[in-house]
C-alpha cells in the first residue's frame, strides 16, 4: 500500500488537502494498483479518512473508510484477505513521525477489525522522504566500477550505516539511474516492523519494486506505491479545480467538520474506474 496527502499552494486559505492511497490487487505480481482519494481539512498532514463510523438514517452506524475499501476490493480480486501490510507513507517529516504512526496504525487496526473479528494483519509502515539534502558520490570519482554514464552512484546503491539514525531502522536507498545532475536518494524510515523484515530483505524488496513502475521500463527513485498515491492525489487537485466556478466558489457538495470549516467534497469515482490505474 501507499499513502500521500498534497496540499493547496501557499496563500489558498480555503482549498482542501487531498489525501490518496493506493493498495496492490494482484498478488503476488504487486503491479495493479487500485486507488482512491478524498478531501480534508486545509493542510491537515494525517489521512483523516482512512477508517470512519458514519451515522446513516436507515442502517444506523455504517463502517467505511479508505483501507476497508481496498481490503474488501483486494478479497474480491484475490479470494484472500492480505494477512501482511507493507504500507509506504510518503510526505511525513520527522517532527510528525509519532502522530502519523499513532493515528494511522490505530485506523488500520480499526478498519481490520470492522472487517472480521481478530483480524490482525502483521504491518510494516515505512516513511518515504524524498525533499533532504543528502547526496552519496561515489569514493573514486571516473571509475566505471562505482558509478554510470552520467557519473552519478550506481542505481541500486543502499547507504544504512554511519549518516543514519544510530538506534532506529532508516536508510537511504538510490534505485535509479541518473540521467541528468546529481541523483537525490530516498531516505526510508521504518517506523513500526511486525513483519520482522531484515535489513536486507527490506532494502531489496523497496529496490526491487521500483522497476515494477507502469509508467516506464527503468527503475524509479521512489517506490511505486508512494509515487502511484502522489500522482492519484495531484490529478484528484485537478477534478477539485474543475469544479470551482469563475468567481472562485465551489459548486461541489460541501461538509462542515466540528470546527465550522467547511471542505469542499472531490466528485465521487465511479466504480468501474476505481478498479483501473485512471491517475497514471
């Protein structure tokens, strides 16, 4: 799974922040992503809506949410309920690692355990930080050993030791091939690890995800979950903008959240696109 929140350009004081995340429905080829969105607060960091009670007035309290819906789409696809969750966030800095993981994990487990009683999936949750001003050059600069035709570190390159955290599971990982300047590595941050992954083994399953990218035939710098959710979030921007009139008011349907704020709601997908990678 991935999970990416955009917000609104500096100086929007009404638009929304867009949340969007994305699961795999193939197992095991991990390369059909199905993904969704939905609106929230004004820079608002944490996936408001990733579990939810909502109060219908016919069938009373409902259960709903973005990863209950990916689990009920993923058992109709696969026959199977996932029993491990590897979940990619991208867009946290370090200041909101424990509030995002407190507040997210809780809604996982909540969705889960609306889904079946003691469902408890095994989770990995990773933070994918891409904005850092680390750069790895190779120790012997011209060696066709250590680097490639643009001169940048070999796609591929991990770094977990001496600039990394020293007690907690971090490290950065360059999985593409630069074409042009310098490459920027992603620095990944495990911040809770049921699955009692190694070192190793996580570093060459985020690596070796990268070249299943549907957009091209070469690896990519970020793993595709957290790419695949930040493009879903960006093009959700564009349905949101299409719906503002001339004058800058939303005709779109509105709520109000418990502050008075009232948020502009995206367009609803339609269910035979929800199933396809409309957002790549």
């Amino acid at each position: 799974m991935g999970a990416d929140v955009t917000h609104p350009q500096p100086g929007e004081d009404s638009s929304p922040s867009i949340a969007a995340v994305v699961a795999s429905m193939d197992w095991p080829e991990i390369t059909k992503y199905r993904g969704l969105v939905s609106a929230q607060a004004h820079r608002e960091e944490i996936i408001q809506d990733l579990y939810k009670l909502v109060q219908d007035p016919q069938r009373g309290l409902v259960h709903s949410g973005l990863i209950r819906e990916h689990f009920i789409a993923f058992r109709r696809a696969t026959g199977q309920i996932p029993q491990r969750i590897i979940f990619y966030r991208d867009g946290v800095s370090e200041g909101q690692f424990s509030q995002v993981l407190l507040h997210e994990m809780t809604a996982i487990r909540k969705a889960c355990n609306s889904l079946q009683e003691n469902y408890v999936p095994r989770v990995t949750f990773v933070i994918v930080q891409k904005r850092h001003h680390t750069r790895l050059f190779p120790e012997q600069h011209g060696n066709r050993d250590t680097t490639d035709k643009s001169g940048n570190i070999q796609p591929g390159t991990v770094v977990d030791t001496t600039i990394c955290h020293p007690n907690e599971f971090d490290f950065y990982l360059n999985s593409h091939a630069g074409i042009q300047g310098t490459s920027r590595p992603a620095h990944y941050h495990v911040l809770l690890d049921e699955n009692g992954f190694s070192a190793d083994q996580l570093q060459m399953l985020t690596n070796n995800l990268c070249y299943t990218f549907a957009r091209c035939t070469r690896s990519v710098s970020i793993v595709p979950p957290a790419y695949y959710a930040h493009l879903a979030a960006f093009r959700a921007r564009y349905y949101m903008e299409s719906e503002m009139s001339d004058g800058g008011s939303s005709r779109s349907r509105n709520t109000t959240t418990g502050a008075g704020q009232v948020i502009s709601q995206l367009p609803a997908i339609k269910d035979n696109v929800k199933d396809v990678m409309f957002y790549c």
